[in-house]
C-alpha cells in the first residue's frame, strides 16, 4: 500500500492533521536552513576576522619583529666565535688599560641547559682609578666575543683620591657542539656488532 493510498484512507479530519503537520515540517526545515547557513558563515568570519587582525598585527608590528630577529641573530653570532681564553684575554685588556692583575682564579665550569657553559674567572685590582678600570671593563665585555662580567665588588681605599680595590668575576660562555646523528648511529652499531659477536 503506497503513501497516497494511506492518506486517501484516513477520515478528512484526519488529513488535515497530517497536512498541517507536513506544513510545520516544511517550515521547520526552511527555518533550519539559513540558521544552519548563518552559523557556518558566523564561523567563518570569526576565523577571517582572526586572520585580518593577524594580518594587520604583522603589518604594524613588522619592524620591531624584525628588529627582535636581528637582535636574536646577532646574539647568536656572537657564540660562533668561540671565546679566548681568558687569562690572555684579561691580561691584555689590562696591559691595555694601564692596569695589572694581580690576583686571578679559574672557577668551575658551570652548564647552562644542555647547549651553553660558563667558564668564570675571578680576578683583583688593587690600587685602581676609576678612570683605568671603566676602560678595562668596557674592552672585557664591549667586544663581539661572548665575555661578560658577572660579578663585580669596588670598594674605597680610605682617604686616598681615585683609589680603589676591587673583586670580579668575568665569564666567558662557550657553546658546546651539538652531538651529530652519525656518531650515535656509528656507535649503536658498534655496540650491536659487540653484542652479536661470540
């Protein structure tokens, strides 16, 4: 029995319910579609309107992004020198100065992540004019090698004029070499070949 002949059996009452059902439903299903529409569309200029604002971000903040960058680029060649050592280093830069060392230390090495290490080394003045040591301090950490000062003590000798003792500590950081691939492939290799020899 067909849908027609179903409906030519029902009492007329009984037709118009299904009729004004069919009705909602048509209407239901007209209603749904542009909602339907509108939500996707509302998605899609949420999602535009990121990218415009993203866009228009880069715009703006071109420059200083590409300041940052060399700023970052120009900090990192900075650690493909690999830095002096530093007794030379200091020494020089106080013959240069007018000034001698009289006392300097190694210290320990110290990691930095798994990429960087400090190397520091404590050295002392006595007896310095200001005048000498801002030289001193300006050839340790205003050249393109990776040297830094990280600690420093000045103290006043009494009533003496430009006359001071003082303690600091220079850094120079190293980058370690990054381990290759090969080296480990060659030596799981080697350590299989010991394993599956007799």
């Amino acid at each position: 029995m067909s849908i027609q002949d179903r409906i030519a059996a029902l009492e007329p009452r009984e037709r118009r319910l299904v009729g004004v059902l069919a009705l909602v439903f048509g209407v239901m299903i007209m209603l749904a579609i542009p909602v339907g529409v509108s939500a996707l569309l509302s998605d899609e200029t949420e999602a535009h309107a990121q990218l415009t604002e993203a866009i228009e971000r880069l715009e703006t903040e071109g420059d200083s992004i590409r300041e940052r960058q060399e700023e970052r680029d120009a900090l990192l060649a900075r650690y493909e020198t690999t830095a002096p050592a530093l007794a030379g280093f200091l020494s020089k830069a106080a013959s240069a100065s007018s000034l001698a060392i009289p006392e300097s230390k190694p210290e320990s090495s110290i990691a930095h992540g798994k990429r960087y290490e400090e190397r520091p080394t404590a050295i002392s003045f006595r007896k310095v004019g200001l005048l000498e040591l801002v030289k001193f301090m300006e050839r340790v950490s205003g050249g393109s090698e990776p040297i830094g000062i990280t600690k420093l003590n000045v103290r006043k000798r009494g009533a003496e004029p430009n006359s001071y003792d003082v303690q600091m500590t220079v850094s120079a950081y190293h980058r370690l070499a990054p381990k290759t691939a090969e080296k480990t492939d060659k030596t799981d290799k080697a350590e299989k070949s010991d394993e599956e020899a007799p």
